[in-house]
C-alpha cells in the first residue's frame, strides 16, 4: 500500500488525497496526540520510580498542556510559511528525541522538561491536519477533515488503556521508548506517501503569520463565531469528563479506575460522528449539523443527570455527549479550513486556542463545582455551557436571516 500510495504523491495536490493517504494521516494524527494522554495512568509508577510526591506528580500532566498550549501558538503558523512536509519531519523527529528523554529521565527536572517537550511537539497533530486540509479538494475537505479526527478521537480514547498495558509488561518507561519508534517509522512513511505541498509565492513573515490569526478571527465573524462554539462546547465536554471520576469511585459505586477508564471506550460514537459530520460539510449543511448538533449535547446532559439512579442513561448521555462534540468540532474545523486554505496552519491553531481555553475552564469548573454542589451542580453547569452555545448558534441564524433580508432589500431599491 506504502508503494501504492507513494506513486501517488506527486498527483496528490492536483487530485486531493486518496483513502490511504488520508488513513495514514488519521493514523499518524491519532499516534501525535496519544502522546499528550499516555502519562494520566501512568503517574503512580512515576511518582514511585522518581521519588515525587503525589502532589507533585499532577505538574506532569499540567505542563505537558502548557507545552501543547504553546505548540498551538508558535508552532504551528509555521506550517503556512514553509512545505509541512519539511516541518512534519522536523516535528516527528523532535518529538521522538523528547519520548527518548523522558523514557529515559532520572530526575523530576529531567521528566518535567522532557513532558513539556512532548507537549510542545504534540502539535504534529495539528501540522497534519492543517496538511491534509490544504491537500485536500474542495469537495472532499470535510470528508478529509472528518476521518483525521476520526484518528485524533480514537487517538484520545486508546492511550490510556494501551499506556496502561504496556506499564503491565514492561514498566512506564516501555510506553514512551515504543512511542518513540513507531514515531519515527510513521515520519518515515509520510514523507513518502505525503505529496509536497505549495507554499504562497510572498509568503508573510513569521511574527505576521502570529500577529494575522487574532486579526482574522476578531474580523471575521464566521471564525469567531466557530470558535466560540469551540470553547463553549469543550467546556462543557471537560466539565464531563473531569468530574466523572469522582460519584463513580465514591460509593454506592466504588469502580476502579479501569472501569471508569472503559466508559471512555463509548467515546468512540464521537469518531463517527465526526466522520459524517465532515460528509455533511461537504454537502452544504454544516450549519444544521451544527444545530442539531448542540441540541442533542443539551440532551446529553439531560440524560447524565439521571446518576447515580441510573448507570445505563448515563452510558447514553456519554455516547451523546461525545457525538454531539466531535460533530461540532469537525462541522468547524470545515469552515475555518475553507475559508482561508491557504492559512489553514495558522488559523487551526487559533481555532485550538479556544479549544484549549474551553477544556480548561470546564476542568477548573468541574472541580469547584463538584465539592460545593455534587453531581447536580455538575450538570447545570455543564447544560448551561451547552445550553449558551445553542443560543449563539441561534443568534447567528438570525444575524444571518436579517442580513440576507438587508441585502435583498438594498438589491430591491437598486
């Protein structure tokens, strides 16, 4: 398939990418930000094997987010300036020198650095989709869109229990020395199958491609708008997730961490969700996606309130939930990348931004609202992030409304 795909590299910017192009790059995106998730079960025997207190070991996971903050930032721009292909390289290669230091890492210092490193140079998932965004044909962009997040989704979903597996055979330093080959193994397959890509003929130079992605989004109110979304629908998704530890491993329940861990496997109805919500972009209804989109995360929250009385309306809230997000988060990563193909890079990453901030305000929320108001506190604030992006979207269905009824007046009077 590798040959197969590789004869094809050179016709890929004029034909869009081919099914397996567009598998190994959701394979490759969903490797990249495993690397951010395979710490979490992992924190015990680090904590152990390093001599850093539990209260400690938490800065492991905190500045591994810090990393991949700035990753969005600063790194990620620069895919819009040189060939990505020359900077996935760059990134894969890093990235596996950072898991090396921190398989490797006998000290705090030296874990805390390597982690931030992987954080930072986790943002390959991000260079790759901005990638196959811009490769990608007009029609078939949501489609594209879709099945790299399909990879991101289970990405996600998979790190925990494979990181945990590994750590069972052969210790916690095995899951960042195995990341770090097969890392270096997918780089070496993308270059090949991966056609170059056009890089503009006056490119900007880096400190405008930085300072143009907050003037793009504060003027164009359709990114503001996505982005907005972003934010409110990821707050309320980590709202979720953050809390959902605590009622289930507090009795009546008492579950373990691993079988908490498996409510994460109904997860996966978010990667299909996100596959055919990117087909629906590309037919033209990425805006009704969209709506029904948040009306079913409303739903969802409706269902999970039913814990602790019932654990099977709870599974659907998740399933719900899950879909409802990534629907939504393909639905907007469709338009952000069509409306400037050309500044995909630069504008995935300020899209993330928001992404970025909503999952942190929904994890701080979690936490203070769960040991003032339990799980009900947990969700009304969770439905009341959900509830606010359903009213944004509505409120920008009627923006438009006036503004196609101004403009057909104007056409009239003309």
């Amino acid at each position: 398939m590798i040959e197969n795909v590789a004869d094809g590299a050179n016709r890929g910017v004029a034909r869009g990418l081919s099914r397996a192009q567009t598998l190994l790059v959701a394979v490759a995106a969903g490797m990249s930000v495993a690397n951010i998730y395979y710490a979490q079960p992992l924190l015990d025997l680090m904590s152990n094997d390093l001599g850093i207190s539990p209260s400690s070991i938490g800065l492991v996971v905190t500045l591994t987010q810090v990393g991949y903050g700035l990753g969005l930032i600063f790194v990620v721009p620069i895919g819009d300036l040189i060939d990505r292909r020359k900077l996935i390289i760059v990134q894969g290669l890093l990235s596996a020198i950072a898991l090396v230091v921190v398989a490797t890492a006998g000290s705090r210092t030296t874990l805390l650095a390597g982690m931030g490193a992987v954080g930072l140079l986790a943002v390959l998932v991000q260079t790759l989709v901005a990638h196959a965004a811009a490769l990608a044909t007009p029609t078939q962009r949501g489609g594209v869109v879709g099945s790299v997040t399909s990879g991101v989704v289970t990405g996600i979903l998979a790190a925990r229990s494979v990181a945990g597996t590994i750590a069972d055979y052969g210790g916690w330093r095995t899951v960042y020395l195995t990341s770090a080959l097969l890392t270096v193994a997918m780089v070496g397959i993308l270059v090949k199958a991966l056609p170059r890509q056009e890089v503009e003929r006056h490119p900007k130079t880096y400190l405008n491609a930085l300072l143009s992605v907050p003037h793009t989004f504060l003027h164009e109110p359709a990114l503001l708008f996505r982005g907005v979304l972003a934010l409110l629908i990821f707050a309320s998704f980590s709202t979720f997730w953050t809390a959902l530890v605590l009622p289930l491993s507090a009795p009546p329940f008492s579950y373990s961490h691993t079988l908490i861990g498996l409510f994460g496997l109904v997860g996966l109805a978010g990667a299909i969700g996100a596959t055919c919500a990117g087909r629906l972009a590309d037919r033209g209804y990425g805006r009704w996606t969209t709506g029904i989109s948040l009306v079913l995360l409303l739903v969802s929250w409706a269902l999970i309130a039913f814990l602790p009385n019932s654990i099977l309306l709870l599974l659907m809230g998740v399933f719900l939930l899950d879909l409802a997000v990534q629907a939504v988060h393909v639905s907007n990563l469709s338009v952000v990348v069509s409306r400037h193909p050309q500044k995909s890079g630069r504008l995935i990453g300020g899209y993330m931004v928001f992404y970025s901030v909503g999952s942190a305000v929904g994890a701080i929320t979690a936490t203070a609202i769960y040991a003032l108001y339990g799980w009900l506190g947990i969700c009304i604030s969770g439905g009341a992030f959900s509830a606010v992006a359903l009213l944004v979207w509505i409120a920008s269905r009627f923006s438009t409304s006036a503004d196609r009824t101004n403009r057909l007046a104007e056409c009239t009077r003309g």
